[in-house]
C-alpha cells in the first residue's frame, strides 16, 4: 500500500476507530495485523522472507543475550550478520557483482561480449531499511546496549510497524519498542499536529516531487537531445525533487506515528540550508546518516585512530552510505563525491583553517553546500556513469539542443513555496505563526481542504510510488 493513494485513506479511516478502542494488548494486535496487510498489499510474496529476517534477528539476539561465552556470543552475531547481509546482497547486488565480473572477464578475453549471466532478482520492498533496522537490534543487544523482547510478537512488531516498515525512519529498538507498551489514547490536539505533518508530506511530493518527476524524465532520457540551460535546469529540479519525495514519506510516516500516539524522530532537518557538505550530509537521512556513524564509522575505529586511519574510516563510510542506496556504480560515485567534501572539510577543522571559510557569508556557504549536493545528485538519478558525463558535457560545454519545457513557472512556484517555509522554520518564524490566533482558526478547514484535494489527484491521476522504494 502507498501513502500516496486512496487507498492508505481508506485504511486509516478504517484502523483509527478500532485501534483506540482497544486495550493495550489489543492495540498491539491490531498493529500488527494492520502493518502486515499493509505490507501484504506492496507485494504479498516477499511476507516470507520478511519473517525469516524477523526470526533469525530475534532468536539469535536472545542466544546473545543468553550466553555468556563471547565465541558464541560472536558466531550468533556472525549468523545473524551472515542472513540480513547475505538476503540483502543476493537481492539488491548479486546482479551488480555479476556485471562488474562479467565485464572483467571480458575485457580479459576469457568471455565473449554476449555471456550474460544475471539473477534477475526482483528487490524485496523496504529490505534496506528493515534489515539495517534488524543488524542495528541485534549489535546493540550484543554490546549490552539492548535488552531483547522475549516474545517474537512483539520483536516483530518493532521492525513491522507500517509507517517507518517501507521506507523508514531507520528507528532503534530504544526509539520504539517502549512506545508500544502503554495504551494510546485519542488526542485531538496530537491528532491535529500530526495531520499537519501529513499535509507537508503531501505538499512535498504531491505538488512539488511529482510534476518534477514527469517533466525532468525526457531530458535524463535523452541529454543530448536537449540544450544545456535544460540539462542544468533538470539537474536542479531533480534535487528538489529527490528531497521533496523522500523528506515527503518520512513527514507523512512521522505524522502517522503522531496521530496514532507514537513519536517517530525526524529524518529531513533542512539539509539545502546547510553551510558545508558534512553539516548537509547530518541533516539528510539522518537515521541512515546516524546508523553508519554508530555501526560502521565507530566499528571501523571512529576518531580513536590515527589521523589518516579516521580520514579513511569516514570516507568508507559515506561511500558505503551512498552504495546502500542503489547497486551502481553512480551511487558509488555520489557516496565519494560527498566523503571526499567531507574528509576535505574535516582536515580543514583539524588543522583550524575552517577560520578562513567562517569569513564567507552564510549565503555563500549554503549555495557551495547545495551547488555539491546537486553535483552529486546528478550521479544518483543518472542511469549510467556514462549517461551522466554526457549530460555534465551538455552543461559545461554549453552545447545547443532542443530547449525543454522546464522554465514554466508553475513548476518553480511549489518550489518557492517549499524554500520560503524551510526558511522560516529554520529561523523560528513558524513558531510565531502557529501561535498566532489566525492560525489556530484556519488550520482545520485549511488541512481538511488540502487532504480533500490530494483525494482529488489521486481519484483522477496515478501518482508515482516514492523514490526511495527502489531503494
């Protein structure tokens, strides 16, 4: 099921009546039954193979707990490690690993130019983020962080929960697993945050990410068919647009969470409004940002190692962050294009010559962070390497070509919108409206009007599933 349908509606309508009217246990069962059907309506057949990540995390997290001897306390952790790694390897980049060797070999000689070998494996739904979320439980239990759930209901229900299960936040068993134990209870004032938290959501990718997808499809297509200021135009709109559809889900899932009494951390903090690449890479996807901070940086050394070795160690960790999004060598590429801006800024700190950067106006520092940022992106939407240079060849030789429709103003004037309300919550300007009493008195019939027109799209056109699902 998609957020962004009818559908999800009808489901809430449906699930809020009786999950308040429940009691704690219940409410518990109803969640879980409501999360797998919404799961089930994704795609059915991968409900198996969910479960079996579900009961190897949580049997060999209590095996963890239970004994005391650390070689079977590792080789539980290796099991465990050996399963999720190993489901999401064989599903999202067995087939990568067979191109890169069968290219190999072919430049070698030793195959010929039309030996495919290729699994074909269709990626399971949200396994990127519910397995991360799987190895984050059981390495916390085994650094005696982490009490496990004895009961594999309610293990179960901390990775199945429906809002964050597709697409994240990647939450801690810290995070959520205590939420469930008490009774919610009907909030009106909580329910009304919570739908304004939805309506940005909708904002973000109904009127912002989805006319941009359509428009930008033709010129990423085919780069060389169109002009240069086209090509540029489209490598800025995407940016919007990846945040847009990706800080879009995590709104709509936090506010879910809200209205259903539970607090789901944030995952977008205004990151094009950053002032360098490391303070943009903390504010985007930062449960994913701070997953690899606490389970790779750190297991890898952190800074409890020499200065090249911690150099080393944060660069292998942006770029295995940018390999977690896609099996390609474009997301590789996005991943050391942000890790060496990064490393580079770091050396900078250590050695105080940031004093020098500090001189340049904040403007001047949040347009190097996006202008990075978007020379990244370009690699993230690109299909191949190759497909992307041909583009940045179109910009940067200014080459002529068909000029694309994407300076009509109505797809710039969402995105003034958007760059408007960041600004303002960034520097506390929201806050004072909210308060305000006009406020108070539109926001119903204001949030009630926008939900009634996302009804209206979507009963009239098919919007397009989340970006992030791919991933």
């Amino acid at each position: 099921m998609l957020f962004n349908s009818l559908q999800f509606f009808v489901f809430l309508l449906i699930l809020l009546p009786i999950y308040f009217n429940c009691n704690t246990k219940n409410q518990k069962r109803v969640l879980f039954w409501f999360s797998l059907y919404f799961y089930s309506c994704l795609k059915i057949v991968f409900v198996p193979l969910l479960f079996f990540s579900f009961f190897t995390t949580h049997y060999t997290s209590l095996g963890i707990y239970k004994f005391k001897e650390k070689i079977y306390r590792y080789l539980l952790l290796a099991i465990n490690l050996l399963v999720n790694l190993g489901l999401l390897f064989l599903f999202k980049y067995a087939d990568f690993i067979l191109s890169i060797e069968r290219d190999l070999l072919g430049s070698l000689g030793i195959l010929g130019n039309t030996t495919n070998h290729s699994l074909g494996l269709i990626l399971p739904l949200g396994i990127s983020f519910y397995t991360f979320q799987a190895i984050a439980y059981t390495v916390d239990v085994y650094r005696g962080k982490l009490i496990p759930e004895k009961k594999f209901f309610d293990f179960s229900l901390f990775l199945l929960f429906f809002p964050q299960l597709v697409a994240g936040p990647i939450m801690r068993a810290s995070e959520l697993i205590y939420q469930f134990k008490d009774k919610k209870i009907w909030n009106y004032d909580r329910f009304i945050i919570g739908i304004g938290i939805v309506c940005l959501g909708f904002f973000k990718k109904t009127i912002v990410a989805d006319p941009i997808a359509d428009l930008i499809q033709p010129i990423y297509a085919n780069p060389t068919y169109y002009d240069w200021i086209s090509n540029l135009t489209a490598l800025f709109l995407f940016t919007i647009q990846i945040y847009c559809d990706f800080a879009g889900y995590s709104d709509i899932a936090i506010g879910t969470g809200k209205i259903l009494g539970f607090e789901i951390p944030k995952n977008f903090e205004r990151p094009f409004l950053s002032t360098s690449v490391s303070m943009t890479w903390r504010r985007w996807h930062i449960s994913l940002s701070s997953w690899l901070r606490d389970y790779v940086y750190i297991s890898l050394g952190g800074n409890r190692v020499s200065p090249a070795r911690n150099m080393f160690n944060l660069f292998l960790t942006t770029v295995i962050g940018g390999f977690w999004h896609g099996a390609n060598w474009t997301f590789i590429i996005w991943g050391a294009i942000n890790g060496c801006f990064t490393v580079v800024e770091k050396y900078f700190i250590d050695n105080n010559w940031d004093r020098f950067f500090n001189f340049l106006p904040k403007p001047t520092k949040i347009l190097y962070s996006f202008l990075i940022f978007m020379s990244g992106a370009h690699f993230f939407r690109s299909d191949s390497v190759k497909t992307c240079m041909i583009s940045y060849k179109q910009i940067f030789s200014f080459s002529e070509g068909v000029y694309g429709e994407v300076f009509d103003l109505k797809i710039f004037i969402p995105v003034i919108l958007l760059i408007v309300y960041e600004i303002f919550e960034e520097y506390n300007i929201l806050i004072k409206i909210s308060n305000s009493e006009f406020y108070r008195f539109i926001k119903i019939p204001l949030y009630t009007g926008f939900l009634i027109v996302c009804l209206m799209i979507y009963t009239v056109v098919s919007s397009p599933q989340f970006y992030y699902f791919q991933f």
